[in-house]
C-alpha cells in the first residue's frame, strides 16, 4: 500500500535526508501529501517537482512570488504564511515527519498529531516548550509519536514500553559536541565556525551550536523526560565521543539494552518513517572489528552550564521549559549574527530563567497553546533585552 507522507521543514537537514528516503524507496511505496519551509522557496519549488508534492507551505512571505513563479505550470497547490503550515499539517497523511527547527514547529506538528496519525517526532523544541499539552494531545487523538532524535529512537528501540515497571533509568549519549576537550579560557574566544564544525553529526545551525554548548542534550533531557514519562532523577546523560551507541535503558535486574548504529540520522528517519516495519537505509554498516574502542565520560556542567540549567528547568516545570527554550533559540540566533560571545548564549538564558522565577515561579504547565505562545514570546523579550544589554 501506498504511504502518504508529509515533511514539514522538508529543506532543512532532516527533511532533505527524509526525501533522501523517499527517494530510494520503491516507486509506488510512498506519495508526497505535503512540503513546508520557512523562507527557502527555490529548494521547496525543486522538492515539490521532484516529489509531485500535492501541497508546498511557505512560512515567510517574502519569497512567495518567486515560489509561486517557479510552481507554475505545475498540478502543486501552494500556501503562503503560519497559516499555510497547519494546513500542509492537515492534509490527509499515514506519516508526518515535524522537522521545523524551534517552537515555531509545534502548531503544524499538533496539527499533524490531531490526524491521529504516525509522527516523526524531529522538532523536541515542541515538546520542551509544551510536553504535558503535546502528550495529552496524542493520546487524546490517538496519535503515534515516533522519536526520530537518534537518542530517543534508541530507547524507543530497546525500552519495554509496556512494563514500565522494570525500567531503573535511561541513559542518554552525548557526543560531546566540538569543544569537549576546550579549556575554558579557549571557550571565551571560539567563533561561529568553531562552534557550526560537529566532529561527528552534520546537522542545521541551530541544533549545531546547542550540540556546542550542551543545550541539545539539555533539551533531549526535558524530551525524554516528556516522551518516556520519567523524572528527572531516573535520566542519565553519558558523553560518548563516538556516536556509536545511540542511548541506553538500564533495567532492574542490571540488563542495560542498547542500540548502536552509524552515526547517520537516515537510520532514526527510516525507523519512524517505516514503523511498525523497518525500512532499508543506505547507511554505512557497523564493523565491530574496526571500532577503535568505546568511551564514556561524565558530562562537564562547570564547561557546560546549559546542561545544568535545562535539568534544573525540567525540575522547576510549569512554564520553565518553555522559557530556557525561548531564551535558547534567541541567544542562538544571537550568536550566529555575531552579537554575542559562545558563552553568553548560557548566561542569556540563566538570566531569563532567573527573571520569570523571580516573577512567576513558573507556575502550572501552560493549559493552552495560547499560554504557550504568551510565555515563549515574553522570555524572547527577555532574552533580546539582556543581549542589547551586554
Ligand atoms: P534545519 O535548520 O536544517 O532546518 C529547519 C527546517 O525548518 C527548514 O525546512 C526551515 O526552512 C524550517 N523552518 C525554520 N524556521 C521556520 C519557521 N519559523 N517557520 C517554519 N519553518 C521554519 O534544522 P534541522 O533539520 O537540523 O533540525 C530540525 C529539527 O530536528 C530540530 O528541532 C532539531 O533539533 C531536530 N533534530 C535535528 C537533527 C539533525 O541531525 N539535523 C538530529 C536530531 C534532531 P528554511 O530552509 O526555509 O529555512
């Protein structure tokens, strides 16, 4: 049967290795429903060609003339603005992989979730700033979350979903990101590209520089957290420099099941996009003879503050997520525009978390996505007037 699959954030580094996927599969097996961007409208209009995609959303208007240029003459429908996201959303698909980058990614992913459908689950930003409203959300639509995070397709590999009982703890792999081994004198002093120059993924921007500071496996943390329902206490995060187990569950009988693999995201994408079957990936294979030895570290906190802030949010809940997620994005931005230091990217949002604590303690988790919306934009405030400040 023929699988309808939707990719929102098709032009970004999980939607292109998505279509990679697609591409390779055998004719008939899968039909484009939908493809979205944000403002990449010449690679959304090749995309949507190549697929025969029934439906491309651009998110940023500015490009739209040239998009609906380069569609023309064609059977694709197109969307322009926020609006046009929810949309491609909700077109009838059997898979939707939600790869926007950050919060703006968690309308159209709940959008996809109200389909009651299988969803590749890329963007965790939607999940730090809303986890209990996103969770409650797919069990009451009967939706199937899919990790496509290598970390937490791991664990949803090997966890015993349904006797959660005999779980003792996950444990989370880091890769460490570029400066593992940085003093912190060289930290003050890394540029952009420094930072942008994974050793081991290749990934966007955004997520590049959290794998720098830590933030990523902070917010995987906050992620797994949400999507295994366990609490802080019982999540372990491990450095492990080669990216060869991807995570770990820990059982009380002292059995620890892991799930290795190159270091290649097709491998997680495939995983979400063929479940309940697996799906063939053209990954590099394994050759245990040639691994040069697996090692484990214990994470840096004093190097790496954002790690200890993002645990210290999930503890907090109620709204603090969404804030140090909020803060997050900014600062990064931030620094990829030059306008600030690498380490002021922990400092912008220890201060937005210090600053709403001060306020409202953080409160209830947010109820609706409006509330969400609300808090995400007031720690963006924040954040924007801190680094004006420094
Ligand atoms: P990229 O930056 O490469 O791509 C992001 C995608 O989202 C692009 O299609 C981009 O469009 C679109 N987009 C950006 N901003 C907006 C917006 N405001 N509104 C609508 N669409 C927008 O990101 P990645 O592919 O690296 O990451 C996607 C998600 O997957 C993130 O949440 C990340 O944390 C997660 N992830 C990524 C991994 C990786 O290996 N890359 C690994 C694990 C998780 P445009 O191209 O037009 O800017």
């Amino acid at each position: 049967m023929t699988k309808r699959v939707t990719i929102l954030g098709s032009t970004g580094s999980i939607g292109e290795s998505t279509l990679d996927l697609v591409r390779r599969a055998e004719p008939g097996d899968i039909q484009v429903v939908a493809l979205t961007a944000n403002s990449n409208a010449e690679l959304l209009a090749a995309q949507a060609v190549e697929f025969d995609a029934k439906f491309v959303a651009l998110a940023d208007e500015k490009n739209a003339a040239s998009l609906k240029a380069a569609l023309s003459g064609t059977n694709t429908e197109i969307g322009i603005g926020s609006e046009a996201l929810i949309e491609a959303a909700s077109r009838q698909a059997d898979f939707c992989m939600a790869a926007i980058i950050g919060a703006a990614g968690l309308e159209p992913t709940l959008a996809a979730v109200d389909q009651g459908i299988h969803v590749g689950l890329a963007n965790k930003e939607c999940l730090v700033c809303a986890g209990d409203l996103f969770m409650q959300r797919v069990k009451e639509k009967g939706a199937t979350l899919l990790p496509v995070d290598s970390e937490h397709n791991a664990i949803f590999q090997v966890l015993e979903r349904d006797k959660p009982e005999g779980v003792r703890r996950l444990i989370l792999t880091a890769s460490g990101g570029p400066f593992r081994e940085t003093s912190l004198e060289t930290l003050r002093k890394v540029t952009r590209e420094d930072a942008l120059n994974h050793p081991v993924w290749s990934m966007g921007a955004k997520i590049s520089i959290d794998s720098a500071t830590l933030m990523n496996k902070g917010l995987e943390l906050i992620e797994a957290s949400y999507l295994f329902e366990r609490p802080s206490a019982e999540i372990d995060i491990v450095v492990h420099p080669q990216s060869i187990i991807h995570s770990m569950v820990e059982y009380i009988d002292g059995s620890v099941l892991a799930q290795l693999g190159s270091p290649d995201m097709r491998t997680p994408i495939a995983y979400a996009m063929g479940w309940p079957d697996r799906m063939a990936a053209p990954v590099e294979r394994l050759d245990l003879t040639k691994l040069s030895g697996l090692t484990f570290f214990e994470p840096d906190t004093k190097k790496f503050p954002a790690l200890r802030l993002a645990r210290e949010a999930l503890e907090a809940g109620g709204k603090a997520p969404c804030v140090l997620n909020a803060a997050n994005e900014i600062a990064v931005a931030a620094f990829l525009e030059g306008q600030i230091k690498f380490l002021d990217i922990a400092r912008v949002v220890e201060n937005a978390l210090d600053q709403h604590a001060a306020r409202s303690c953080f409160g209830t988790s947010p109820g609706h996505v409006n509330d969400i919306i609300v808090t995400d934009e007031d720690a963006r405030l924040t954040a924007h007037e801190h680094i004006v400040s420094l």
